[in-house]
C-alpha cells in the first residue's frame, strides 16, 4: 500500500470516523479537493510545509480555504489537526491510503486504461466488463490516450499491467533479434 505508517493511521482514523457518519465518500471527496488545491499551487504546499511560518498563520490560511471548499466538519476538524500537528506534507499519502481503505469496503477497483486512439463506447464498456468479471469489483476505469503506444492498449490494475501494446511487441520482437545474432 502506498504510505508511510504515520500516513496510514490518520487515514484509518479519519477513514473510521466517516464511515461511523455514512460519510465514506463524501469526506474523501472533501480530502481530494483540499489535496488538489495543494497539488496545484507549489506556493501553497511550500508555505505549509515551511518550519518559519507560525502555525497560527498556517491555521488562518487553511480555515480560509476550508471555508472556500464548503466542507464537513469531520474533513475539516481533520485538515486543521493536520495543520496543527505539521502533517500537512504526507497528505497525498492520507488520500491514498483512505482511498485504497474505502475502495475495499465499497467493492471498487480502479483500472487505468492507456490507449494510442480514443475507444468507442462499445469497446470501454467491453473492457470495463471484463475487467469485473476478472477482478469480481465494481470497476473504475481512468481512460488515458498514449500515442506512443502506436497501437493496442495497456491496462494496469493495482499492481498488475496488462500491456497489449504494439510498441511492446516491437520491443519483444527486438529482444528476440538481439538474441538470436
């Protein structure tokens, strides 16, 4: 699992908490959306992450943001405790690991799907069902076009990659010749 240990126990905890509240994906949703506005200011990340800011100023600008985002008070009472606790900087590993928790209990695998050429409508929903019928969970598929591929398709679930590209057969295929001379 992706995470450190201290990672993983305050994604238990918060992940404990919500699903006492029926809350599982609306407070993974919140964590997410709090995650992104951190993943896309580089700012924002370093100010939290910066030991000369006080902790007072670091709490002001999360409430600020919090207040912006529109979120329980589960998922912010958590972010401020971060906040607090100067653990702002492993929260994508938190939102890891509560996802990861949470698609265990709601049955659901994610699969992303790299393709050189947009699929059909017919062909995602082929995949998908295959997809189920090999992993027995609900499957949610992240569609990815790769040019590089060339043609084919590469699908990774968890750990496991399926690649059915050409440019990996055009690599096999230049191994065996490597071999053979």
């Amino acid at each position: 699992m992706i995470g450190s240990d201290i990672a993983k126990r305050y994604a238990r905890a918060l992940f404990d908490i919500a699903r006492e509240e029926d809350k599982i994906e609306v407070v993974y949703d919140e964590l997410r959306a709090f995650s992104s506005i951190l993943k896309e200011s580089k700012d924002l990340a370093d100010f939290f992450a910066n030991p000369v800011f006080d902790n007072s100023d670091k709490s002001a600008v999360a409430k600020n943001i919090i207040g912006k985002i529109k979120m329980s008070a589960t998922t912010s009472n958590f972010l401020m405790l971060l906040v607090d606790k100067r653990r702002v900087g492993i929260l994508e590993q938190i939102e890891a690991c509560y996802q990861k928790y949470m698609d265990d209990v709601l049955n659901k695998v994610r699969v992303g799907v790299r393709t050189a050429f947009p699929l059909s409508k017919e062909l995602s929903a082929r995949i998908k069902e295959q997809m189920e019928g090999l992993t027995r969970k609900n499957v949610e598929m992240v569609i990815e076009e790769d040019p590089s591929l060339l043609g084919g398709v590469v699908i990774g679930v968890g750990d496991i990659l399926y690649d059915g590209s050409v440019r990996a057969q055009l690599n096999s295929i230049r191994e065996l010749i490597k071999e053979d001379m």
